[in-house]
C-alpha cells in the first residue's frame, strides 16, 4: 500500500484465520428491541387511526352544523355577486341612456342655435323697434347677498 504525502498510515493486522465478534450481545438487544418498538408505534398508531374512524354524536353535530355554515356563507357570497353583477349592468344600460340623452341635447341646440339668425334680430330690435345698447352709464350694478338668485318683481335698491 502507498500513502499520501503528509498523512501517516496505519496497519491493522487481524490475528488467527478469522475476524472477531465485536460485542455480540449488544446487536442482538438492538435486534429484539427494535421490533418492540415498532409494535408499540404500530400500536398507537392503530389506536390513533381507531379513534379518527370513530365519530360521536356530537362530532357529527358538529360538523353538519360547520357544513350548513359553510353552505349558507357560500349561498349568500352568490347572491350578493349576482346582485352586483345585475347593478353594474344596469348602471351601464342608465350611462349609455344619458351618452345618448346628451347627444340629442347637444344636436337639438345646434339645431336651435343655427335657425336663430342673430343678424335679422338686430335688425328688427334695432330699426323696426327703435332700441339702442344702453351706456355705460346707465348700467347700475349690485350686490344681493340676502338669496342666491333674483326676484323678477322685487325692487331694485337705489344707490
């Protein structure tokens, strides 16, 4: 045999023409006490599996009462999403109606605003009516803070 550089070697030699027993009562406890104590894993494990498999009463109860909770909780999720699915489908048929209410508004005063000729009504008001832009001077503003809007029959305050 040869060895590495720096690392020493060591011979063993074996003695007589067989190799020795090395501690022969210990292998067989190791061997007699592991099966002990698989049977006792075994066991309780049985025992255990027993135990899950067997369902009281109240077990039972219990878990109806856990099944109906859950079936009720999912019912209602159901209802609820098929509440707001009818919701949102509605308010999109109402946005479409006002997109189409506000097209026919806007189309209705351009309508009304092309067949006003402001032209032929300055004409009329100014030669057949005799009426003038007042001046400056005859304009009288005020301030009303008592509403918000103004009474066509209320007196206007004098300055």
């Amino acid at each position: 045999m040869a060895a590495k550089r720096g690392t020493s070697v060591r011979h063993e030699y074996i003695y007589g023409n067989t190799a020795r027993v090395i501690e022969p009562a210990k292998r067989e406890k190791g061997y007699q006490q592991r099966p002990a104590r698989r049977r006792v894993a075994n066991d309780t494990v049985r025992r255990n599996q027993e135990k899950a498999l067997h369902m009281n009463l109240p077990y039972v109860v219990l878990l109806t009462l856990a099944a109906f909770c859950v079936l009720v909780i999912c019912v209602n999720y159901l209802q609820i999403q098929s509440t707001m699915t009818t919701r949102l489908s509605h308010i999109e048929e109402l946005e479409k109606q006002v997109e189409q209410l506000k097209a026919e508004n806007d189309a209705t005063e351009t309508r009304i605003n092309t067949c006003i000729d402001l032209d032929y009504i300055y004409k009329v008001a100014t030669e057949e009516l005799g009426m003038v832009y007042a001046n400056r001077d005859q304009v009288l503003l005020y301030d009303k803070t008592e509403s918000e809007y103004v009474r066509q029959y209320e007196d206007i305050p004098t300055q």
